[in-house]
C-alpha cells in the first residue's frame, strides 16, 4: 500500500518501529568505536534516547503536531550522550516543521526534515562534518531534491534511506579519525538504523514479541532481605504512574493541571509532571503515596502505577543510590552537581563539597532528565554543573535549556580529573557567577587526564601499534603507550606525560585493579618523581583501570 499522507498514529508508529529496529542492533553501533578501548555507547545512547520519546506517547489519538511534540518532548528530557541530545535535536525540529498540521504530506514531511537539519545544527556550537549531523543532512537535501507532486511517503524515504547509506559510508573521507579506525561515524548508522524501521513500520511491519524494548525490560528480581522486619523507611518511595484525568469527576477540558502539580510539589520532592491530552505523567518521591494517590484520583484513573522503596534501592547499590535519595535541603545562593561513578570517586566529589552526583561517565551517559531531577534536589539559585565527560556536555547544556527553577552553568569538564581541580578550587563566596565560573574554567585548563584501559581490537594509531588484549595509556585521545603488563602501560604513560613536571600526580584505581598492584605502582611513582606529590585513590570506576590526572 503507498501511503500519501501521514498522520499523528502512523508517524508514531514508525517511531517505535525505529526504536525497536535500532534496538536490535545498537550493540553493532556500540562497536564502531573509533578508540581501541570496551567504552562505545552510541547505540545505547541513541536508542534509550528515542526510546524516551516513544514511550512518552500514551495515546496515539491527535494530529501530527501533537503526535510528533509529544515525541519530541520525550527525546528531549532522556537524551543522552552527544548523538542522543543531536537526536533529540532532530525530532525536536521535525516536530517544529509539523506545527499546525494535523496530517502531512511528502512535501510537508521534507519541510519538517529541513526544520530538523536546521535545529540539529543549531544544538551544536561547532559542527563537525562527517558524523550524523552530515548523514542526516545529505539525506534530507537528496530527498528533498527529489520531490514533485507525485512524491508519497513512501518515494520520500526510499529516497532518504538511500543516501543515508551513501553518506554514512562518505564519513571515513570526512574524519580522519574515522579512516584510521576503519569505522564509520557510530552516531551516523544509528540513524541509519533507526530510518530503516520507520520505513519497515511505514510498510506495515510491526515489532513482534522478540523486539520490545524500553528500560523496564530488566527481569532481575528485587533482593527482599535488603528490607527487612527492623528496617526503617529513610529514604521514601519512588512513585510514577500515568492518570487519565475522567469527566465523569471534572471537566478534562477546562481542567488545570497546575492545581495538582503545585499540591505533589507541596508535599513531595523530586517532581516531574506534565499533561498530555487527557493523561497526566508523574514521578515523584514521597514517604507516603497513598496519600498521593488519593489526593490525585479524585481527578481521574491510573493507566500504569509503579511503586519502589528507595531504601531497599539504597542498601542494594549504596553507591548509586545514596545521592539520589529525596532530602530537604537549606536555601544557598549556589549549588553544585557532578557526573561520576565509581564509589570511590563519587565519596571524593561529595567530600569536596558536591550537591549532587549525577550517577554516569563512560559507556554510561546520564540523561537530561537525570540531570532535572539533580537540580530539583538542589535549593539553591544558581546550580554549577561539571559533566566530567566529553559526552556528557551536550546533554547537561540541554538539560540547563529546558531547566527554570534556578540559573544553571554547565562547566565544561571533559574529565574526572579536570571536575576535581575545578571543584577543589571553587570559592563562591564572591557572589559573581560569572568571575565563578572563569575561575573554574581557568582550573580546568591546566590538567591533564590520562588513562589506562584494556584494548579490545588490533589498530595502529599515532605510530603505535596496538594489539588486542594489550593495555593502553592514553590522554586527549593520543595512545602514548602499550604493553601487555597493565604497570608498564601506567609508568609508560606517566613519563610521556611529563608526570615529573606536575606539582601533584592522582592515581584513580578502577574497578579491576589489583591491589597489589596498585600499592607497587604508587611506590614505584613515588620513587620516580620525587618532587611530585603522589595521591593513590581507590576509585572504583569502569573501563579505566588505572587514571592519572596531573595538576
């Protein structure tokens, strides 16, 4: 069947169609990793992403631009990493080209395209050409070429899908980085994927029962001991569901939402909600939902109701959960909020003086809406964010865009090691933010980070040969050494960075290091660089075995 005109339900569907199809292969995306290294993301990210704007439709019933705004409000709030808030990015212009239509056809589908190229760079203070931001762009200029009034929908996306394979395969003459790995751009044949199951949804294809996704597809099961009969309730539950507001209690139309926004902000912490249609969706932490649930049923029914206790979250995974657990909080003029993880790591941010460490860092970027919930838990009026990763940037500057309770200023940290010399510096007595924050910037600027991870392929890069298995010290991207001891690597990288130059050397021993080790590594750097101080810190993180961070 061609299809001439798309409506709100179809357009979700292929959505959900190009979550499912690039769920299926995101581990694929994941490994076109242009660093030697277990950290891909790429297809985590984009998919969990996309997915939050699938999932964020509760009703396909409405026109396009509804339809399609809902989606995009979703995608907004779970971006994560760089290709997932560019992602966002996309649908959130698409969904702008579709306003004040109910329908649309092949022409008014490549105008919402183009609004999405133009959104999409626009969200990126220097584009670089050669990742999805050009895909996505070669694709919608070759489609948009390419109609006439006998264009459908269907001629449009065999147009599109067609130069997107072209383009993506273009990206190793574009990026030099790329042509050396022997990859193409990650963030590129997401959406390849992603177009290649709206277009199968397009056909009629739907997601059979092998191909659901969403996060709440985990089946561990929930360790009860960690709650027992002398336990106390500290922490609160976590209570989300999705209330279909009824006419036969109020009037859905002239209903005011506010109302009980404002009454969960009263006696909750933690608060998202918003409406779409008829339904209200709501997260919030309290210590007694029943109380909640009365209160909000008196406006309609429950759709979906979950429930968890934060205490249990808390004493099953101490690390994670022990900076997310709903607590009043002082008014100040100035708060700070950090990415990390490893308990080690987040133990030190949170004895430098950290508001609220965001749970995340490699091969696990926190989402936007992570970040909102942070700066909800933080009474302050400015809040200093430090995302610690290069790909997490974008989506704490996208989180600060869609947040209006407090000032936020995303320092742009691209390490653990830079958010530590900044934070252990910051003074904001000044009241200045602006002074603040240079300074923080200014901190930044001289560290250097370098890591030790286990390399998972052969490559050659910066004239070293890289073998798999083999443990590789590298800082800023640059492999500086290889070696098949996991020591010699560290030492190897510590003289080529100079360590001895450096008033202070940290050593952060990850999750896989040995002890052992770690204590004869830290004995041999101190006797290497005698006028260096040397600092050992258990940091428990993943994938990096061993990091330096000179200052």
């Amino acid at each position: 069947m061609i299809t001439t005109v798309l409506n709100g339900a179809m357009f979700a569907a292929m959505v959900r169609g190009g979550a499912a199809n690039l769920n299926r292969s995101r581990a694929e995306v994941n490994d076109l990793n242009v660093f030697p290294i277990p950290d891909g993301d790429t297809g985590d990210n984009m998919f969990m992403t996309i997915d939050s704007g699938a999932g964020a439709v509760t009703d396909d019933e409405g026109s396009i631009e509804e339809i399609s705004s809902v989606i995009a409000k979703g995608m907004l709030l779970g971006a994560r990493g760089n290709s997932g808030v560019i992602l966002s990015r996309i649908f959130a212009g698409i969904a702008r080209g579709f306003a004040g239509a109910f329908t649309a056809d092949a022409n008014k589908l490549g105008e919402a395209f183009e609004s999405g190229v133009r959104e999409a760079y626009n969200a990126v203070s220097v584009p670089v050409e050669g990742t999805i931001l050009t895909v996505y762009r070669d694709a919608v200029t070759y489609a948009n070429s390419r109609l006439d009034r006998d264009s459908t929908i269907d001629s449009y996306f065999d147009d599109l899908l067609n130069e997107l394979r072209l383009s993506l395969e273009r990206t190793p003459e574009l990026l030099e980085v790329l042509r050396n790995a022997g990859v193409v751009d990650s963030g590129g044949a997401g959406f390849v994927y992603i177009a290649e199951g709206m277009k199968k949804a397009l056909c009629g294809e739907t997601a059979g029962s092998d191909d659901q996704y969403g996060p709440s597809g985990s089946d561990e099961r929930t360790d009860l001991s960690l709650f027992g009969e002398n336990s106390v309730l500290e922490f609160g539950y976590c209570t989300e569901f999705l209330l279909r507001l009824q006419n036969s209690k109020i009037n859905v139309a002239e209903f005011d939402e506010k109302t009980l926004i404002d009454h969960l902000n009263s006696i909750g912490e933690s608060v998202v909600a918003f409406r779409e249609g008829s339904i209200i969706k709501v997260h919030v932490h309290t210590m007694t939902p029943g109380a909640i649930l009365n209160y909000c049923q008196q406006y309609g029914e429950f759709l979906t109701l979950k429930i968890e206790n934060m205490t249990l979250q808390h004493n099953g995974s101490t690390v994670q959960n022990r900076y997310n657990a709903p607590r009043s909080k002082p008014h100040k003029p100035y708060g700070i909020t950090a990415v990390a993880n490893g308990k080690g790591i987040v133990d030190t941010f949170l004895s430098l003086g950290v508001d609220e460490v965001v749970d995340g860092g490699q091969s696990m970027n926190p989402s936007a809406e992570d970040f909102i919930r942070a700066f909800d838990r933080i009474n302050a009026d400015t809040i200093l964010v430090f995302p610690n990763n290069g790909n997490v940037i974008l989506t704490a500057k996208q989180a600060a865009a869609l947040y209006e309770k407090a000032e936020i200023r995303v320092i742009p940290s691209r390490t653990v090691g830079e958010g530590y010399a900044a934070i252990s510096l910051l003074d904001t007595s000044s009241g200045d933010t602006d002074a603040i924050v240079s300074e923080a910037e200014d901190a930044i600027s001289g560290v250097v980070t370098g890591s030790v991870s286990r390399a998972n392929r052969d490559t050659e890069m910066n004239g070293i040969s890289v073998h798999s298995g083999d443990y590789i010290g590298f800082a800023d991207d640059v492999i500086y050494s290889d070696s098949t001891s996991r020591r010699e690597a560290v030492t190897g990288l510590a003289d080529k960075l100079k360590a001895g130059k450096y008033d202070i050397l940290m050593l952060i021993c990850g999750a896989d290091a040995d002890e052992d080790e770690a204590r004869a590594l830290y004995d041999e750097l101190v006797s290497r660089y005698r006028r260096t101080e040397i600092i050992m810190i258990d940091g428990g993180q993943p994938v990096f075995d061993y990091m330096l961070v000179l200052e």
